[in-house]
C-alpha cells in the first residue's frame, strides 16, 4: 500500500522563499559598498570654478604713440606697459634694470633674417597662435592676429588694458588682458570672453609665444621645468632639430591621451618657465589653466631665428575614434569646448637675481603670497631618514590572493631598533603594503594583514616608533582598483576616457576623485585609532586625471581640488601628510615630498639639470629624492641629494625581496636590510650634517667650476659638492668646515 506525503502548507513556502531573501540580503549588506558616496555627506563642498570677469571697461584712447605705435597704457614705480592698439604688441620697460625693455613680439626690424614665410612668419609678430579645425574635419588651421580681417577692441581695464579679438572669417572670439602687477606684468585670456559662432572650433590658443624672445647669438638660456628645472642654452653648442621642448603641465591625463609607454619622462611638477637674457631675466608662471597648460620651449632654429617659451592652453584634446571593432580609428577632437580661464604671471628681474636662482625666488614668493606655502619646517637637531618599509605582495590565482611577507611589523621594530642603535638619529617612518591582499587589497575595507602582525601588531609598531622618536606614516593608495578583487563595478566607479570608455588597465580601473574622497576619509579615521602621525596617499601628490563620464563630468582641476581636500584632512586628522612626486597644486596642505625628481628627462635639447623646485620648496616642505638602493649611479645620485638639500631615503625590507618574485611588487629589488644597513647608517651620517640648513631658505646655487656646485642658505650655510672628488664640505658663517664623502 502506497503512502501519500503529507501535504505542506502554502505558507511555507512562503516563510522559505522570505528567509531566503533576508540571507541574501545580508550577504550583499556584508560585502556591498555602504558609505556615504556623496559630497554632502562627506562633508565636502563641491568645487566651484571661478572665472575671471570679460566685462570691458571704457575704450582705451591712447595719447603721445611713438614712432612704432606704442603708447602708455599703464605705469607704476618699477615699470612701463606701452601697448600698440593696432596689433596688441606690448613692451614693458624696467625702471631698474637701467631701462630694459621686455617686448611680447620681436622689432620688425629683427625680422629680416628669417626664411619662414605666411602665417609662420606673421606668428612672429602676434600676441597669440589661434589653433583650431573646422566641424566635420580634422585638419589642424592656424590663425593669429595679424590676420587683416581680425577686428580689435581696446578698453581700460585696472593697471592696463584688454584687447578683444573678433576672428570675423572663423567667427571666434576672445579677449587678451594685460595689466601691470608689482613684480612685472600679467597677461590672461578670461574664459568668459571666448565665444564660438560658426563652424570654425578652437583647438588650442599659445599666449605670448614671442614674449621676450632672444636673438640667435645672444648669451643666456631657456628655463624648463623638467625634472627639478633644466636649461637650454644659448647661443647653442649644437645644431636645433625636431619638434623643440613641449610637455604637459603635471604631466599626461590618463583619460585625455596616450603617451607613448616606452618614452620614460620626468613629468612637469610646476607651471613656470623662464628667460634669461645676458642681466635680465623673467619666470613666467600659468596661475589659471595650468591644469590644461603645456610648456613649449624653442631654441633658435626649431620655429624662428630667435629662443624662445611660452604656455599653450589647451581647449579641446584630439582622440582616437574606432567607428567599428575592427576598424582603423580616426582622429577626432572633443566637442565640448572647455571654458576656462588662461593666465600668465611674467615676473621680471634684473641683476643677481636674473638667474634660474632669481627665477626659483620669484616662484617661491608667489606661492608665498598665494598661500600656497604656508608653514616653515622645524628647525631639527638631526636629519631624519625617510625609511620606507614594504610589508609584502600579494600573487592572484583561481581561489583568490596568496600574500608573502617580506617584513612584518615586530621586524620593522627590530630594523629601526638596530639603526638606531647604529646612531640614525631622526626618522620619518613610512610603512606601506600592510593591507590584507596587498596591492590588491579591497580599497573598501580596512583590513590589516594577519601575516604582518594584524591589528595588534599595527599598534605595538605605532607605539614601539613613538618610543624611538621617530614619525609614523602610513601609505594607502586611495584611487586605484582592482576590478576583480573590488566590490565596486569600474562601469559605475571607474574614470571614463575621451571616448566615453572605461578605463581599464590589466584588470585594474582608476576611481572617481569622490570615491578616493571617501577612502581617504575611512583610513584617516582608522589610522587616527592607532596614532599614526600621517598617511601618504600614493597616487595624490603625483597624477592627476579627468573623468569623461557624462554623469558625473570632472575637470582636472576639480580633481586637484578634491585631492587638496583629502591632504587637508589627513592633515586634520593625524596631524601629518605626504605625497610622492609633489606636483605643485597639493603644496599648500602637505608636509613631505619623497621621490620628488633629480634628474631630467635627458632631452637632446637640454643642457643641465638645476635645483629649481628644491630652492622653491626647501625650508618650507621637507623632501626626498629617489631611495638610495634605487640609484642608478650611486655616488653621483648621493651627492646631488646632498646639494639639493635632500633628506637621506631608503626603501627597504626585512627578508630579501627574491621572495616578492610572483607577486605585484616583483619590480622591488634589492632591499635586504641585512644587506643595505651599514650603508644607511654610514650615508646618514653624511647627510647629518646639513641638520643646520633643515629649515633654511636656499638662497643661492652656482656652479663654480666644472663638477663643483655651491648650495648657499640663509644662515649663511654653504654645501659644496665636488663630483669629480666624490667629496663635499659644510661650511659655517663663522668659517668651519664639515666634510664627507
């Protein structure tokens, strides 16, 4: 006899089918991104761009013209702006430079020997080169304002004038102002005067591309802010070919372009360049649009007979459009036109300070008067090495991550411990890699790896480096992600490209600035539970992008404003903060630059490397250059440490880093502490020595013959480096010496 099932109730089912849920929910609620995401509720004001007024002022009704056409168009105590009304040239007399004059454009009589010919001729004597393309190609045109059919409208603004520009036959207008400043002139193209009527779309517009320009046999050089400042000089020692110096302010935006990936560069940290002509000299610095400004430099030959360099505003990027999977793509410009300011401060100087020194000043002061430099560091008993600690890597298989020790926080202890012992009298402590699953650990937690300690582990690290006297920072790389080992969809989280594509790099993405917002928030919190004394944001201080998502559009200086945001409040809630690289608009909220470049990027063009960022930066932002077991020519690179006022760095593991082989840190080598810490202490000591100078200006830095250099402080301090005795020497105002090697 068959037996029946009973009959289960229909409500079962239902009880089943809702427990079901809440255990899925509660999965999801486990591993799903659940803090805030927006500003409001981070607390962050949203930036705002604020653009100069276009408004015009009367017409400008110029009085006593001279026999060029130049007339006054404004005058202080140091100097003169004469402005041509029929073209927009200016010359701008220095009072106290005997009377030298600084002229946007070359004398037409200067002009005879050139060979160009058209519009490359007539650049020569424009305020500007309009580059732009016509809707529905791609050609790149030429313009500038010597085109007759340009009209020109000349009004007063405070301490000068404005010419607007109206390119009847393109239909494109825009206004150039220049006004007298206390240290020389400044000349801008307000965004809000740009106006596009017709089919013709700017590309770019290159201001003062002629300003002060130098003649082919006169002495002097270009200044570049490659690396920590480069020269070209003139009259050259070779013949001028190629394309001349050209290079993004703070270097390639990841969304915008792709550089070549075999072409290794110094990115431009700071957007200055300069002139130096026999006793006078100027340093120009973009103060708006330097997120989208690129420094061109041209010696004699490459454009024209003369040297010159200028600042490029770029209004639309050109990309590669795929109109099929297949398919070839095409170049292709952005459609949007970026409305933003362009703005060049010309400071100009004379006598002693007409030097790349002089240069470095004057940058030095502007920031200063911006507030972009705010605190003087310490004076310090001692030098502090940056010593940097790996923690380990991680390896991706099928199950997952697998992550290998190479110094966990007890043998950190240990490491400073010895040195210590071995007379390192001061450190900056940075441990980085910590987290569980290291390079790609889940940006969204904050999980310390058991393998190193964990959070024990973490706190008696924190604790044990307070006892020694030594600062602890942290390294945590808040914009990156991997895509697979991250609860964050790169589709929705991800910065997009031109093209509105995500983009993604071997699996990994970069995230919205407001994202990065959100993780730097989460492990400044954290961190401040153990005490660390600051954080490092990998990536911050030293990359900088856009983000084309049309939800959410960000400019680079949104990403800027943002990423100061962050600095700020690592600052505020830790107290200390550093980034790497150091690009110039993240000065005003950190305390400490390390990798910051002390070598160019060996152009053909240029001729030597200077300490131009180090002579800003020093007394005010301590830094470091690259890790001494990282150098390539070990003596050299420790001597030009010590002459651009550098702190000692190194970047070291407990266990030999052949265990990292396979894993993301694969490219660290040679780190051993057993191997490198006889060399640590022996260089330290060499480095202590300029412990009087730690929070001293630079005020001077000359070659005095080949392979000797002289670094002079505002305490009267000189370090001289001598390349080819591998030696250097201290000297103090009362006439001690100190001496190393």
């Amino acid at each position: 006899m068959l037996k029946t099932m009973p009959r289960i109730p229909k409500w079962t089912f239902a009880v089943a089918a809702v427990i079901f849920l809440l255990a899925l929910w509660g999965v999801w609620y486990a591993v799903s991104d659940r803090s805030p995401s927006s500003l409001e509720a981070l607390h962050v004001e949203p930036y705002r761009a604020e653009l100069l007024s276009a408004e015009a002022g009367t017409p400008w009704a110029p009085a006593g013209k001279d026999a060029a056409g130049f007339a006054v168009a404004a005058e202080n105590a140091k100097f003169t702006l004469r402005v041509n009304p029929d073209n927009g040239q200016f010359t701008v007399t220095d009072k106290s430079a005997g009377g030298f004059v600084w002229r946007s454009n070359p004398e037409k009589r200067a002009l005879s020997g050139e060979t160009v010919k058209g519009t490359l001729l007539s650049n020569l004597e424009s305020p500007y080169v309009l580059e732009y393309f016509e809707e529905g190609r791609t050609q790149r045109l030429l313009t500038n304002a010597l085109d007759p059919k340009v009209t020109k409208t000349v009004t007063v603004v405070d301490g000068g004038v404005q010419v607007l520009y109206d390119h009847t036959t393109q239909q494109i207008k825009f206004a150039v102002r220049y006004q007298l400043t206390p240290e020389g002139v400044r000349a801008a193209i307000p965004g809000a005067s740009v106006v596009e009527s017709g089919k013709a779309k700017i590309i770019s517009i290159e201001l003062l591309p002629f300003m002060g320009a130098a003649a082919t046999a006169e002495e002097g050089y270009l200044f570049v802010p490659d690396g920590p400042g480069a020269l070209i000089r003139f009259p050259l020692k070779h013949a001028a070919f190629g394309n001349g110096y050209s290079q993004p302010v703070y270097g390639y935006d990841p969304a915008s372009s792709r550089p070549d990936p075999d072409e290794k560069r110094e990115v431009i940290g700071y957007p200055v360049f300069g002139i130096k002509r026999g006793a006078n000299a100027y340093a120009a610095i973009v103060t708006r649009g330097d997120k989208s400004a690129i420094i061109r430099a041209n010696p004699s030959g490459i454009v024209s007979t003369f040297h010159s360099a200028s600042a490029s505003l770029i209004y639309r990027e050109e990309y590669d459009q795929r109109t099929s999977l297949r398919g070839k793509p095409m170049k292709v410009f952005q459609r949007e036109l970026r409305k933003q300011d362009f703005e060049v401060e010309y400071r100009l100087l004379s006598g002693s300070e007409a030097i790349y020194a002089g240069m470095a000043h004057a940058y030095r002061n502007y920031l200063l008067q911006t507030k972009q430099l705010v605190d003087r560091v310490k004076p310090a008993e001692h030098v502090p090495l940056d010593l940097s600690l790996i923690g380990g890597g991680a390896s991706k298989s099928f199950s997952g991550t697998s992550f290998v020790p190479v110094t966990t926080f007890r043998q950190a202890e240990a490491m400073v411990e010895e040195l210590k012992d071995k007379g390192v009298a001061g450190f900056n402590v940075t441990y980085s890699d910590w987290e569980q699953n290291g390079e790609y650990a889940d940006t969204l937690g904050f999980t310390i790896e058991s393998k190193l300690g964990g959070s024990s582990g973490l706190q008696s690290f924190v604790d044990r480096m307070h006892e020694l006297g030594a600062s602890v920072y942290m390294e945590r790389n808040v914009n990156q992600g991997d895509s697979k080992y991250l609860d964050l969809s790169p589709k929705t989280y991800g910065i997009r490209g031109i093209d509105g594509t995500v983009l993604l790099n071997r699996g990994g993405f970069t995230l919205n600035p407001i994202q990065a917002l959100r993780y730097e928030r989460e492990a400044s919190g954290k961190l401040k539970t153990y005490g660390a004394d600051g954080l490092i944001l990998r990536g911050v201080g030293g990359f900088l992008y856009r983000d084309y998502n049309p939800e959410r559009p960000m400019q680079r200086d949104d990403t800027a404003y943002y990423n100061r945001d962050m600095l700020a409040n690592v600052r505020k809630t830790l107290g200390l903060a550093g980034v790497n690289t150091g690009f110039s608009y993240s000065l005003s909220e950190i305390d400490r630059i390390q990798n910051m470049p002390l070598s160019t990027s060996n152009d053909f063009l240029v001729d030597e490397a200077v300490p131009f960022y180090p002579i800003v930066l020093h007394g005010y932002v301590a830094y470091s250059t690259v890790p001494g077991n990282f150098r390539n020519l070990f003596d050299d690179e420790m001597l030009r440490a010590i002459e651009y006022g550098a702190n000692p760095a190194y970047t070291l593991t407990h266990d030999s880093s052949r265990k990292l082989l396979g894993t993301a840190m694969e490219w660290l080598s040679s780190s051993e502490f057993a191997v490198w810490k006889d060399t640590v202490v022996k260089e330290y000591a060499a480095f202590d020595q300029l412990a009087p100078v730690y929070d001293q200006e630079i005020t001077a830095h000359e070659k005095v013959s080949d392979g000797v250099f002289v670094t002079s402080y505002a305490n009267g301090v000189q370090v001289r480096v001598d390349y080819n005795r591998k030696t250097f020497d201290v000297s103090q105002p009362t006439g001690g010496t100190k001496g190393g090697s």
